[in-house]
RNA sequence: GGGCGAUUAACUCAGCGGGAGAGUGCCUCCCUUACAAGGAGGAAGUCGGGGGUUCAAAUCCCUCAUCGCCCACCA
C-alpha cells in the first residue's frame, strides 16, 4: 500500500466522495415498519437563491442529526426541494424582461408563467446542488417544488376545503399595499422600520364658525393622504372640542364637506387632540369610517399615484404629491407648524418600498380557529421548541393573531381556485377548473390572483408525503421529527404549518423545532448578499473544505442568539480535519501484517483511561444530538456547539495528545503489550470516526475506505455504518484519577525542561517525594514519564530531600526535584516558588475559611464539601512542599 | 409601548449555583520517522455597574447602562 498523503486535501477528496453517495442510494431510505423513522423537511430555498451562510448553518444542522440517526438504523427521509417564491421569482423575471426592454403586460400572463418556468428550469438546480456539495443527505431522487402538479393539487383543496367550511371569505378591508410589487402583503410580510418623519399641523376651517372660533388643527405624518379625508375625530370627553362635535368642517385644498365626530380611539394628548379621518388609506380611519358611515374614498392609484379623486394632484406620485400639498397649504396659510417626528414605517419584505396602507377587495383565511389547536399542541408539550424561549414568542402571536390575508396580485403562483358567473353572481371553489356556472349554465371566469407563497409552502411536510393522497410515505414517514429553521420564518412559515398540519394532516407537522442563531457577519451586521456582507459558503468550501465549514458552523452553534462569523475562525476546524486525517494514518501505518480485528483490550491504565474518556464522549454526544437521551439526562436537546467542542477535545486533546503519545513506546515494544495497544488504538480511532461523522462527513469516509482499519463491522460506507452505542461500561474513574496524576508529572516535568531549554534529546533524572500508593502509582508510570517527559532515572522516595542543584517542582500533592548540574538559576526558581506559594497560600485560606463555615457544613451537599476537603489536603501538602523548597533555594 | 437576547483574556466566544475556560493572536523552545494545517511550555480576565437571595453567585432575583432583535392600529 503506497503511503497515504501527510495532508489531508479537501478538494481532492470531496468530489469522489460525494459522487458514491449519490450512487450509493442511502440517502433516502424506504418504509420499514416497525422501526421508528427519522423525517425531516427542508425548509425550501427559494428557487431564485443560491447558497448564503443561513442555509449553510442550517442544512449541516440537519444533515448532522439525519446522518447520525440513519446510523442507528432507523429508516431516514431528508425531503428536499424548492419554493416557488411568488414575488422573489416574479421580480427575477421581470428584471430579466426590461433588460430585454420588455414587461410583463406586453407578452401576457401566459407567456409571462412559462417565462417563470423557464427561470426555475434555468436557476432551481443550482442552491440543490451546493446543497450535495455540502455533504448534505437530503432524498435527492424525490426532489420537490411547490408548483409541481401534485402539489398544486394538494393546494388546491386546502383551499376548497376552507372555503367550503367558511374559513376563506373575500372582503374589502385595508391590507398592505406594494406599490412597486403592486401586490397586496400580509401583515407579517411588512418590515417596519423607525424613520425620523415629520408631524405636521394643519388647519381645517369650519364651514360656519361658532363664536370665535373658526377652525381646528389636525396633526398628521402623511399630509398627502388630506385629499382622501372623510371626516374629522376627536375624542367624545376632549373639552377643548366638545362644542365641536357635529360641526362640518371644509377640506382645504379639495372644498369637501366633512363632519367632526367624536370617538374612544383618538389619544387627546397625541398631536392636537383631532384626527383627520382617511379610511381608504389607514386601517384606524378605516374603523373609524365604519363606526361612523364616512365615505372612502381612494385617493392612490395600484403605483402610489394620486387618483382623479385628488383634483389638482392628479398622477402626482406620492411624495411629490406631500411636497406639493405641504407648499400649497403653507401658501394658504393652512400649515400651522413642521415637527420632527420619528415613527415607523412600514417596507416590503421583497422590495423595501414603503408599503400604502390601501383599500382593497382581497381573500382572507379566518385564523382563529386554526390557531386554537395549534396553541393547545405546544401547551401540551406535543411540539417543542429550542431554544424554549421561543415558546412564548409563538404562543404571543398565536394568541393575538389576526386574519390573513393570502391573495397576492401577481401571475406567479398557485391562482385561486374561485370562479365568478357575471351573470348570476355566483362565486364557487372548486377542485376542477369550471367551463360553466354550476348555478345558472352562463360563462365564469377563474379569479386572476394568486396565493401567497406561505399558503403553499405552509402544507410542505405533508404535501411532499404525497398528501391528499393516502400514500405509504405519508402514513410511515408523518408527522415529522425535526424541523430546523431561522427565526425570521417564525410565522410566516413555522406557525401556518403547525396551523394547517393539524387542520388537513390530522396531526402536529413535527414534534421539536430547533430556532438555530442567525448568522452576522463579523461587524455584527446581517449577512446580505445585495450589501456585500455576506460570506460565500462555496468560497469557505473551497479553502477549508466542506468538514471545515460544517464543524466551524457546528462549533458556534450555541444557545445564543446569533453568530458573528468570521472566516478566520474555520481555520482550526480544517486543522481539526487534517489532525483527523493524520492520527488515522498513524494508527493505520502501526499496524503489522498479522494484526487481527477484535475487542480493546484494557490492559493499562492509559487503555482504561482512554475506553472510559471514549464512553463519556458518546454519552455527551448522544445527549447533545438526540432529543430523548437529553431528555433521560435532564439536559437541553441539540446542544451542537457542546458535541462539536467535546468532539474536538477528545480527539485531539485526548487520543492524539495523550493516548497516541502513551502507546508510541509499546508499539515500538511489539509483543501483547504491543498487540493490546494496537486493538484500542483502532477501536477508539473507529468509534471516534463514526461519533464525528455527521459533522465531518467527507474525512471520516475517506478514512473509512482509504484507510480501512480493520474492524468487525466494514459496511460499504461509513453512512451507514453502525452508530457507537453500549460503551457506558468502560467507564473507569479510578484510571482517569491515575492517568490525571500522569498528566500532571509529566506537564511539570516539561515546564521544568522548558525553563531551562533542556534539548528534547536530554534526558533529566526525576526525584518524585511520595509514599505507599502513591509511591506505586508514580513508580509505575515510569516508562510513560521516560517517554513522554524524557526523564531517565526515577526515584521516588517518601523522604526525598532536594537534591543539590536541583530545580523544583509540585503536581497536585507531589514534590518533584530534577538536578540540573550548573543549569539551575536559583533566584528564578525561588522566585517562582514564592509565588507559587503565595498563590496556594491564598487558595487554602480560602478553602479553610469555608471549611470552618458552619452553614456551609450544614447545608452544602456532602460530595462538595469532600472535594473541597480533598482539595484542602492537596493545598496543604502543597504548602508545605513549596515552603521546603523555598527554604532549600534561600540557601 | 410590550417582550426577548447579549455584555467573561487583545479578538471571537463557551461555561449559567460550589476549582475562571477554548480557539485565534502574543512570548519562548522544538522540522522528536502521524500531523509545522504540528508538538512542548508561558504571559494574559476585580466574568458591564450597583443592589439582593444563598453557607456559596460569572452562574438565580432586582435595578441601571450600552448594543442587537422581535412584536404593537406611535394620527
């Protein structure tokens, strides 16, 4: 076998690796009853993005939790696709036309729609493939969209079905209004966005003055919207205007006769105490209106311009519009003053323009009562959330919830499935497009809306299954697991799919919802790709490769609430791989011919010690990945940054650092004690390969074929090779409390050789002060402090004095003396002791202290004030040791 | 207006009731036949301020400050 390469290349491997998983046929697995499934739904990018850092974060979550649990073998399904993205899609296209110097309206609706297709055709396989590039697992071979024609069918009867149950009514209400999109958004599709504003004061007159008093003043933001008004409001208990109320005021500018009335919601302190009242422009006039039979009228067109309504203002666009209508009242004397004010302004989620509150016809979905079971889920503990907090995030907005309105003016979509009889009126839903009235035989046309993208995207767990159909898939493999996501989909994602998951699923969509951080870039600021803040995850692959990103991500992922990521900190995750990469081939390349795969053989502490670190490292990694063990240990589910750092930590810390360097002197021996090292060197390098392999997917199966260490089980891929499990019974506390006493000998006897720059060639002798058992336990680890400290000759003797020329030494409760003819500068060494000592003084008057505390005695839990007594002893012994030896250096 | 989160070593962040940690950076030494993308050693922090609870607080409670986010019919 030709030497494998000292480092490891990512890009060298990743290709070829990735190429025999697609083939391999793993990633999506089958119904097999009887065991328990493993589902998870991608949150479906829309087809227009490509990879940012969001998805790179959240997919390695998922990709973790699904590779492990294919590894226990229960039967996985990572259902993977694309969103249709209505707005997003169509915005795409229709730049890609007026580049052309075309619109939409020009070619038409149908041409328009196959454009769309042609775009998804185009750009919908690209983010599905950085996806495979990632080493995500995803069910590649069923690959979903949510504008295929079992989906569209599966949107249309949610539809029909809340329809013909009443929970779907059209009506005129004030909804929010793109004026660039020229679509309606529902309430939580606005970004709101505090903008210093102004607040202007504006005089109305009244059409008959009463006594001196010939006018009011209104304070408003959007002094444009005037040429709408229908009324003025005060409050019915405001005595400035009580004399007032019935009054008829004239709008200025427009000559309108309008009444003042009186109502609860005017705020008497805000402004002037009286409202100009617009309904078909703010969703307060608007209630207001209706509480008082004002009139709306509408005063902008679909694009923000002024309508015939505005007289003079006619296509004025809105801001010149305000500026003219500000210039004109000030000419006439009307404006009475200019405040800054600061206030919130609502933005299109897709555009960022402002958004007009607008009186429009539109479709609304009653929520009330699908919020209600989906409230009781969560209260319940059918559906968790992680990080919990978010819980009553949820719980907040389901309570208050408000309708929803979901019909979008747009041409791509799911259109809605109503057809209208101009000749009787009838409206019906319907399954089938309708060539006829079903009432009276006469010609309907289908509503030329469409619905919000969330509509379609909120039945994605179960219309990937195969919903409305019956489907194997859909009994086997529903509800869901896990579902992972970003935060800002709370709502518009997360909630709807609980609401309509229970509504036409008949249960909860998934039982835990991890709410993974956000990531930020380095300065704190919101990755965008439009800003150039962002991090391209194809460029992180490219230089620390695919394991190198996913384990830097996984290493950040904590409780917190975002990530500020910064390239630089992947770096030791790459090195992390190549660390891998090389303690295999370490471990491979110490292997002789005859070697025969079997179990550990425990045969030395450092073995012991080793098993027992190896058995506590898949406890914490169970715990940290799977949410029924956290939950058997009391413990917070997916903790991936924990399992990732006691990954690394044991890996690197533990096996290379320590156990590698331990074995190296038997390897060399040969004979069973050789033998015995080579059994656990490939027993722990193997579970530790299948523990790492959900986060670094690509290294540890390069190692798993290329450097096949002979194990019992060899399935074809390391994916499908059995997780680690049953190792509880290596624990072995009595060889960690040993092999930590080696720890400590050998770091001091280092720092010792460090201080004197001693060559890694020179061997010191070591005179260690200790009696009995510890005497036995220092006098076995000889060979260890010989290979690993370069000590020569021991001695340990329970009344060991310095020695002459003596450099000094304390680990834990020994004394240690290394003689350094001509070498040892005394003042430097007693230098350090003295501080030392100072510091072990301060630490066992400490101890002391508290040990003397009665209430501390009292009500502290026996294991801690034991350990604190142990520790107190060590202290002791420590202070002792160090006052002899500053003694013995004062000479 | 309501709510949530953050504030720990120069930087980025873990830890969240009983010994202040990691990575990066910095200093010293070492190309020791797994790995220089490495090894060994080291310096570095009154855990944002102030109260309180407790035998014990970075950790729990209150409060203030700063930063960030979410929600809200803030004319």
């Amino acid at each position: 076998m030709s030497l494998p390469p000292a480092a490891y290349d990512p890009r060298e491997v990743e290709g070829p690796i990735l190429e025999s998983w697609l083939a391999g046929g793993w990633y999506g697995q089958p119904v097999l009853e009887g065991r328990p499934p493993f589902t998870v739904v991608i949150p479906p990018p829309n087809v227009t993005g490509s990879l940012h850092m969001g998805h790179a974060l959240n997919n390695t979550i998922q990709d973790v939790l699904v590779r492990r649990a294919r590894m226990t073998g229960r039967p996985t399904r990572w259902v993977v696709g694309t969103d249709h993205a209505g707005i997003a899609t169509q915005n795409k296209v229709e730049q890609k036309l007026a580049a052309e110097g075309r619109d939409r309206h020009e070619i038409g609706r149908e041409a328009f729609v196959e454009a769309c297709w042609e775009w998804r055709r185009e750009h919908g396989s690209i983010i599905i493939s950085q996806l495979k590039q990632m080493g995500c697992s995803c069910d590649f071979e069923d690959e979903w969209f949510t504008m295929d024609p079992s989906y569209q069918k599966a949107v249309r009867k949610v539809f029909v079905d809340l329809f013909e149950q009443g929970l779907i009514y059209r009506g005129e209400r004030i909804i929010n209004w793109c004026p660039r999109c020229t679509t309606a958004l529902s309430d939580i599709e606005i970004e709101h966005e505090e903008l210093e504003g102004r607040l202007w004061r504006i005089r109305y007159p009244l059409a008959d003055p009463a006594g001196d008093v010939d006018h009011l003043v209104v304070a408003t933001t959007r002094p444009e919207t005037m040429l709408g008004d229908t009324c003025v409001a005060v409050h019915p208990d405001d005595a400035r205007y009580r004399a007032l109320i019935g009054a008829t005021v004239v709008l200025p500018l427009v000559g309108r006769r309008i009444p003042v009335v009186a109502d609860e919601h005017v705020d008497p302190s805000f402004g002037t105490g009286a409202v100009k009242v617009t309904p078909a422009h703010d969703p307060n006039d608007f209630e207001i209106g209706e509480r008082h039979g004002c009139e709306k009228v509408n005063v902008l067109t679909a694009d923000a311009r002024v309508t015939a309504e505005g007289g003079a203002y006619e296509g004025l666009d809105r801001y010149e519009a305000r500026k003219r209508i500000v210039a004109d009242l000030e000419e006439q004397g009307l404006l009475v003053s200019v405040d800054d004010h600061v206030h919130s302004v609502g933005h299109c989620y897709r555009c960022h323009t402002v958004v007009e509150p607008w009186l429009s016809d539109q479709w609304f979905v009653d929520m009330k009562p699908l919020a209600a079971p989906a409230i009781e889920c969560a209260r319940d503990g059918r559906v968790r959330f992680h990080p919990a907090r978010w819980t009553g995030v949820y719980y907040h907005w389901m309570e208050n919830i408000r309708d929803w309105c979901v019909s979008r003016q747009l041409w791509w979509g799911h259109q809605i499935p109503v057809f209208y009889c101009d000749s009787c009126g009838e409206m019906a839903a319907s399954m089938e497009d309708l060539a006829a009235c079903p009432a009276c035989g006469g010609p309907v046309r289908q509503d030329p809306d469409v619905l919000d993208t969330w509509f379609s995207s909120a039945l994605w767990p179960f219309a990937t299954l195969g919903w409305p159909e019956k489907t194997p898939e859909l009994d086997y493999f529903y509800p869901t697991t896990v579902l992972s996501t970003a935060r800002d989909i709370l709502f518009l994602w997360v909630a709807r799919m609980i609401m309509q998951g229970l509504k036409f699923a008949g249960d909860i969509p998934y039982a835990e919802v991890i709410i993974h951080p956000t990531v930020f870039n380095a300065a704190g600021k919101r990755m965008s790709k439009s800003l150039g803040t962002g991090v391209d995850p194809l460029d992180l692959m490219e230089h620390y490769g695919a394991d190198g990103m996913r384990f830097g991500l996984m290493l950040q992922t904590t409780g917190s609430q975002d990530i500020r990521f910064a390239e630089e900190k992947l770096a030791h995750s790459r090195n992390f791989a190549n660390k891998v990469w090389n303690a295999s081939r370490f471990v491979l390349m110490s292997l002789r011919e005859d070697y025969e795969p079997g179990p550990p053989e425990p045969l030395t502490v450092a073995d012991r010690w080793i098993l027992s670190r190896l058995a506590d490292l898949s406890q914490t990694v169970d715990v940290c990945l799977d949410a029924d063990r956290a939950r058997e240990a009391g413990a917070e589910p997916f903790q991936f940054g924990e399992a990732a750092r006691a990954l690394y930590d044991f890996f690197w810390s533990e096996f290379c650092d320590w156990y590698i360097e331990l074995a190296k002197g038997r390897l060399a021996e040969g004979g069973p004690p050789g033998a015995a090292a080579r059994r656990n060197l490939v027993f722990v390098l193997d579970r530790a390969l299948r523990l790492l392999h959900p986060m670094m997917p690509f290294v540890t199966e390069e190692i798993w074929r290329r450097l096949p260490l002979p194990t019992e089980d060899r399935a074809d891929s390391l994916m499908i090779a059995e997780w680690p499990r049953g190792l509880a019974h290596m624990r072995d506390p009595a060889a960690e409390a040993s092999v930590g006493v080696l720890q400590e000998l050998v770091t001091e006897v280092r720092a010792i050789r460090a201080r004197y720059g001693l060559s890694p060639k020179a061997r010191v002798d070591l005179v260690v002060r200790a009696a009995g058992a510890d005497a036995a336990l220092v006098e076995a680890q000889a060979h260890y402090l010989h290979e690993l400290a370069g000590v020569g000759s021991l001695s340990v003797d329970p009344a060991a004095v310095r020695p002459a020329c003596s450099a000094v030494g304390v680990a834990g409760s020994f004394e240690l003396y290394v003689p350094l003819e001509g070498l040892v500068d005394f003042a430097a060494e007693r230098e350090r002791v003295v501080r030392d000592l100072g510091r072990a003084r301060e630490d066992l008057e400490r101890l002391e202290r508290k040990l003397a505390n009665e209430g501390y005695l009292a009500k502290a839990a026996a294991e801690v004030i034991e350990k604190d007594r142990a520790k107190a002893a060590e202290l002791a012994r420590a202070v002792v040791t160090l006052e002899a030896q500053a003694a013995s250096l004062s000479d």
